[in-house]
C-alpha cells in the first residue's frame, strides 16, 4: 500500500520538511529545553510502501533531537554531517541551522489510520505494540511509536547518508570544517565549490548567490588567485542567468591577473568565458576571437578536452556568421579530436554535424539530466551557451514544425553531447579501485586543486576520476 502523506493531518506546531512530500512524511518540532537553548526533534518515515497490519499502516521511521545553532544562507542550502566530531548539522524547514544532539534512534515506526480523516487512540495503538517503550501522538489518526522494530528491521535515513565521494558532500564538510577552524580562506573556495555545484544541479540563481558570498569573503584575504577562480566561476553563473553586463569585468579583471601571474590554466578558462559572454551579447566575430585565444593557451596548457569544446563552440560562432564550410570543418575537427580522445559525447556530436551539413532539422534534445552525480564540470559551457539565445540576426530558420537548424543545431549539439557524457558516466567503463585511488591521491597533492574541483579543467575530481576514459588535462594521473 502507498500513502499520500500531504493527506495526514499534523497537530498544530509541526513543521514539514521541504521535499519530503507524498511518499515520505519528514517533519519537525519543537521541544521543551532544559537549558534554554531551542530544542527539536526531527521525525523522519522512510520512503516508500507501508504495512498494513490490523486496519493499521506502519513504515519504520527514525527521531532525532537537534539544537538551534545558527542562521545563515549556506545552513539553509545544504544538511551536513561533521564526521569529525561525530554531529550533524541540520536546516529546519524556516532555514535556521541546528546540530543533532545524541544518537539518533531508529527502531520507530509511524502508524497511522488508512483513512487520511480516520481516527486513531492510543489504546489501539498499545494493542498493536504492546511491548514498545513510548507512544506519541502526531495527529488526530497519526502515532509515533518508539522501540517496536528488531535491529534487523531498524529505519535508515536516506537522505542523511554518511559522507562518501561525492562532490557536493565532499565541499560541504569542507565547509564545514573551514568553518570550525576559522579558515576563511578555505571556507570561500569550499562555498564557490558549492555554487559550482549548485550551477550543475540547475539552480543558477542559488548559485550566484553563493558566488557572490565567497567573492566577499575572499576579497579582504590579499589572495587574488583564490578571489580570481571564485569571480570566474561567478562570472560563468551570471551568463546562466543571462547577466554577460555584470560577468566581463569579472572576467576581465581576472584575466589580467591571470597574464601578469603567468598562470595559463586560468587564462584559458577566461578566454573561453569571455568567448561566451561575446556570444551572449550578439558578437560572433568577438566570440571567435576569444576562442581562438583560448584555443592557442590551451594547446599550451595541453587541456585536449576543453581544446575539443573550443573547436565545436567556433564551429558555432562560424555557423553563426554564416560561414557554413568553416563551420562543417572546424566542427569536423572537434568530432575527430573527441573521438581520439575516447570521449563519449564524440558520437553525440558527430550526429549534429551530420545534420547541420545537410540541412537537416531536429526537435530540441532531451534536457541534460542534473543532480548531484550527474556531472564531471566540463559541460557546464553548455549550460552557459543555452542560457543565452542566439543573437536574432544569426538565428537560423526554424518553424514549429520543422524545429531547429543552422547555428541552432550546433548549439543543441552541446546539450545533446552534455547528456551523453552524463549517460556514459554510468555506462560506460569505470576505473579500477586502486588505480581511481591513486588519480585521487595525485589530485590531492596538486596545486590546482580546490580540495573538491580541478581548476583547470573545471571538473569535479571525485566524479572524474570514476570514469576510466577520462584523463588528467595536465597529464598528471597516473595510467
Ligand atoms: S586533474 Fe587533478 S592532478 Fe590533474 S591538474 Fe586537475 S587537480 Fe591536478
């Protein structure tokens, strides 16, 4: 049996979880306090189908109590566990911070009527386990019932995992741990790692929001490479958000530290953004040129991915000057450089070139999935060439029938190719244990990395370093 648990009414002073919706009832409350501090308690059913024993449905359910800490937009964007000292950080459904106190109790159930309006007592509840140690109420047809499951039946909580590899929860016990050591340098480079992420999930405006905190805190800090990657990264979020005005002089500040600094692997990442802001303002021709600068310092840096994306984003511009051969060559060169380096997006890309040559059409391709596993961080240029419409002028025909050709068509390329390399991230072959291991290892040493993200490819290291066919741009990680 499946329950709607929106339909279960709640007594007053309960406050649901955002997200936990029809198929999972989370809620919380507040408790008394001995010391004064704000306390609560989290009750959390699992997801899914529920037993219906008696005229009663069951699923096994967790409780924990949480102190209020603090407030913040960070505590409101991420739950957290600090491993370290064994506690976790929480966001109340109002965005206040608190951190769990004690263990948290997972031999519980929630036992409620089948009749969302139905009513349920205590007396029956007791009759069905008589032998748990307590019995709270919830609503008028919804009990809580502690220390009626054997260990072996014990709720988990699914949406607190332990911290594993995965790059969201790697940045924000990064945070979190910045935090606790009062290491603002660290902390603003974990929070840009997470607007980065943020970017990825699809949730741009969240994104510069963040970005724009770490540029904060970064700023007074005197280190103007950190500052530098945060406002890159901010000015590639603005572009998803459709503001190129307010990402140029971001990116232009930082590519003049950049030049002065010597450091190229920033200076290609900010050559091809200033590239996309171009071609979000209507100027093919600027945008060609930015990209033929990229192109130039990353055949230096030796980034033969972000090479092979260059390639297919002048192919666009070149489309969008109505320079068709140009384009079909330059783009060819892209399909074939992919396709040497093993890509799986080399397919994807090829397929688009085929139509754009024969003046083919095609509906818009499936969206690129999002959400915390989906990406490896190079593809976020595709997010930021969809953002933008193309400039009126270059557009090429399309009707609602026909769908999309020209120009058009190479740029769906880039979110056909985006979707492909996020499916082959789950099919195609993954790297050995160890050998992942040491990739992990080397990207932990390296100064071009932010304890989370490559900041010379973009990409996150733990999602990357996962698939076999992806490499070092640097020719770091060992074979
Ligand atoms: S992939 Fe890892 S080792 Fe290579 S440049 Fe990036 S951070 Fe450094």
């Amino acid at each position: 049996m499946v329950l709607d648990w929106r339909e279960i009414a709640l007594d007053p002073g309960f406050l649901r979880e955002p997200g936990s919706g029809a198929s999972r009832l989370v809620v919380w409350r507040p408790v008394e306090s001995p010391n004064g501090s704000p306390l609560w308690e989290r009750i959390a059913g699992a997801p899914g189908e529920v037993i219906v024993l008696a005229g009663l449905a069951s699923v096994s359910a967790t409780l924990l109590r949480a102190r209020q800490r603090s407030r913040g937009f960070v505590g409101r964007l991420i739950g957290r566990f600090d491993e370290a000292r064994g506690k976790r950080t929480l966001v109340l459904p109002d965005g206040e911070t608190v951190e769990q106190e004690g263990e948290r109790i997972t031999d519980c159930l929630l036992a409620c009527v089948q009749d969302p309006a139905g009513q349920l007592d205590e007396e029956r509840v007791r009759s069905q386990w008589p032998n748990a140690r307590a019995y709270r109420r919830l609503g008028s047809g919804l009990f809580l019932v502690e220390g009626c499951l054997p260990r072996d039946s014990q709720a988990t909580d699914p949406e607190l995992p332990p911290v594993d590899g995965h790059p969201r929860r790697q940045a924000e016990q990064a945070l979190i741990e910045a935090r606790n050591r009062g290491d603002h340098a660290v902390e603003a480079t974990a929070m840009a790692d997470l607007g980065v992420i943020l970017l990825n999930e699809g949730r741009p405006r969240d994104a510069v929001g963040l970005l724009e905190q770490a540029l904060t805190m970064a700023g007074p800090l005197g280190d103007a490479a950190r500052a530098g990657d945060i406002a890159s990264n901010l000015a590639l979020a603005l572009l998803y958000v459709q503001q190129p005005g307010r990402a140029r002089p971001l990116l232009e500040q930082e590519m003049a530290r950049a030049r002065t600094a010597g450091d190229l692997p920033a200076e290609k990442l900010v050559a091809e953004r200033l590239g996309l802001v171009a071609s979000a303002t209507g100027d093919p021709r600027g945008a060609l040129n930015w990209f033929e600068r990229a192109l130039a310092l990353t055949r230096r840096v030796g980034d033969r991915h972000q090479e092979a994306n260059l390639l297919w984003l002048q192919a666009i511009q070149l489309a969008e000057l109505n320079q068709r051969d140009d384009a079909i060559a330059r783009g060819q060169e892209a399909v074939t450089l992919f396709t040497t380096l093993g890509k799986p997006q080399a397919a994807a890309y090829g397929v688009y070139l085929q139509k754009y040559r024969m003046g083919l059409f095609d509906g818009p391709p499936l969206p690129a999935p999002t959400g915390p596993g989906d990406f490896l961080g190079g593809s976020l240029v595709a997010g930021a060439m969809a953002a933008v419409p193309a400039p009126a002028a270059a557009q090429a025909p399309s009707s609602p029938t026909q769908g999309t050709t020209g120009p058009g068509l190479l740029r769906m390329a880039l979110s056909a190719a985006r979707s492909a390399g996020q499916f082959a991230g789950s099919g195609f072959k993954t790297t050995p244990p160890e050998l992942q291991r040491r990739r992990i290892e080397t990207c932990a040493s390296c100064e071009h990395h932010t304890a989370v993200r490559c900041k010379v490819c973009g990409c996150f290291t733990a999602a990357k370093s996962r698939l076999l066919h992806e490499s070092c741009p640097l020719g770091k990680w060992p074979g």
